[in-house]
C-alpha cells in the first residue's frame, strides 16, 4: 500500500458557520487523486474530537488510511470542541443533541455534497458519532448517505459501566457543562498505565503509548448539560428524547434505512457488548454487526477508543470497515 506522502494527501480545515452562527471546524484529507464516488464523513463520539480518526502518527490514522484508498475524507469536530465554537471561545457553555442534528451535521453535509457534486457520502461514526449517524436518517434524508459504519456505538446503554457513575454525572448536572479535560489531567502521567480508568477508554495491550497520551492530552472534552440529559436516556432503552418535544429517537424508526455495519469490541465497558446486539435486534435496515475479541478470532480484546486507533486495529478492524465501504460505494 502506498504511503500517505506517496499518495500526496493534501490536509486542510475550514470553518463553517451554521444558521444559528456556531463556527464548525471541519477538516479535509484529499488524495491527489480521488478514485472513490462518494467522499466519507468521520464523526467522534461524546467527550471526544476528530483526532479519534487521525492523531498524526501515519500507521494508526484511519482518515489517511481512507484518503490512501481514494476517498475525500473529512472529519468535523462538533460544536463545544477545540477548533469549533464552545467554551474556549466565549461562544456558549449549552448545546445539545438538537443542535447537532439541526445545525452542525446539516451545514457539513452540505458544504462536503457541495464540494464534490455528490448527493451521498458515506457516514463513519464512533460511539456517539454513530448514534447520530442513525438519528440524522430520522431528522434528515436518509437518501443523502450510501452507508453508514459505526465503530462502538449502541442505541442502548442499560448494559455499560457508564451507569456506576450517573448518579455522581447527574449530580454535576448543576453546573453548565462537565470540564472532563480538567478531571483527565492528573491522569495523562500514568496514560500508558493499565489503570482503572484508561479501561474505561481502551483496552491498555491494544493502545500505544503516545497515542494513549495524545488522547487525554489532546482528545478529551467537555460536555454539555443538556447534551449528557439527551444521550442518557438512551439507557433507559425508551428512545432518545428531543428537546422540542415530540416522539423520541428510537432504534426501530422506520425512517433508519441506510445499511449499516457495527463494529464492537467484546471488552468496551463503555458501550458494552449486550447494548450493541440490542441494537441489531431493533434495526429494520439491512445491518450486520461483527464483533472484535480473543474469543472472537482476533489477537487481542478491544475496549471503546482502541477499536479505531488501537495497535492491532490496522490489520483487523480497519479491513473490515473499508470493506463495507468499498462494497457500497460500488453499488452505483
């Protein structure tokens, strides 16, 4: 395969304004030649950026992996994340789902179909990156994606350790958002540790030491009040409310059309295991779902981050969603 410099991948960033005048950071991995018909959207997850897909270190980028098979890629960063419009900007201290569903996911579609003639893309989240990829389908036209992969994410999240901690993060509801830079700080010593913590992100024997230190230096963000009150109720199994009101998000809304691969790993205490099947059993859309683990075939077991940027994804994950990928954007 040729390298990222062979291929001549060219990198920039804009920022978008959307109807509501937040500033969206959206950044561009172009090859010199695009051989692919439809470009790929990356979405992060919560509490994250779009440095998931791409902490420059070449071999463990998967926006370059994509660039490197012919695809325009573009990976955003929500609002409320470094490089976009938020705290450290003075813009605001409040977002929600809402406003990424109305606002910021709309402008960046537009602004990518724009830029390549195109009416679809393919639509690659991870953790909460997936979970919009669904919901957008019941808020927009499922018609403008081709294909839809997430890495780690359910629509059910009964199962995952998260719920040890909504008392103490409800609790923190009383103020504006979750600094979580802040609490990951003193941790970013002791990153490459096998720690209590960092296996609430990743599985430690699948993550390497430097990018394991870029995530909790570089990685990690805050959250909004209302945006921790919309995701968390997906828990409860029930759907995911809207703050305007009117029937909740749910996993068998008719309106989830677009075939989509989910991918797991079999030690992700984040979005655990069970939540992912659950989710599988809900969908009507054409879907398959594998699953990444020692008991499942693979080297090592994966955790919740590592299942994009961990060691051994590369040569066992990564194959599997550009597969997908590939298969779809032949289609037509």
């Amino acid at each position: 395969m040729a390298t990222a410099e062979q291929m001549k991948i060219k990198t920039g960033h804009v920022k978008l304004q959307t109807p509501d005048h937040w500033n969206i950071a959206v950044y561009s991995y172009l090859p010199e030649k695009i051989t692919r018909q439809y470009p790929v959207m990356l979405l992060h997850g919560i509490a994250s950026n779009h440095n998931v897909w791409d902490f420059g270190v070449p071999e463990l980028s998967y926006a370059r992996h994509l660039a490197e098979q012919g695809y325009a890629v573009y990976a955003m960063n929500l609002r409320g994340r470094t490089g976009s419009d938020g705290p450290q900007t003075g813009r605001g201290k409040q977002w929600s789902i809402d406003d990424f569903l109305l606002c910021d996911l709309p402008t960046v579609v537009e602004y990518v179909k724009k830029q390549h003639g195109t009416e679809k893309m393919h639509w690659v989240g991870h953790s909460m990156g997936g979970i919009l990829g669904f919901f957008y389908q019941i808020r927009h036209k499922a018609s403008n994606l081709q294909s839809l992969t997430t890495f780690a994410t359910a629509l059910n999240y009964t199962y995952s350790t998260i719920n040890h901690f909504r008392s103490l993060l409800d609790y923190i509801s009383a103020m504006q958002y979750f600094p979580l830079k802040t609490f990951y700080k003193p941790m970013i010593p002791f990153a490459s540790l096998n720690t209590f913590w960092n296996r609430f992100l990743w599985n430690p024997e699948n993550m390497d030491a430097e990018i394991a230190h870029k995530v909790l230096e570089n990685m990690i963000e805050p959250i909004s009040v209302n945006e921790w009150n919309q995701i968390k109720l997906i828990s409860a199994a029930e759907g995911m409310p809207r703050l305007s009101g009117g029937f909740p998000h749910r996993a068998d809304d008719r309106r989830i059309t677009v075939p989509t691969l989910m991918l797991a790993g079999d030690r992700d205490w984040l979005c655990a295991l069970d939540g992912v099947e659950w989710t599988m059993d809900q969908l009507t859309c054409e879907r398959k779902l594998i699953v990444f683990g020692k008991e499942y075939g693979s080297s090592t077991s994966y955790g919740h981050m590592d299942l994009v940027c961990g060691k051994a994804a590369p040569r066992e994950v990564w194959p599997k969603a550009t597969d997908w990928i590939n298969k779809r954007d032949a289609l037509e």
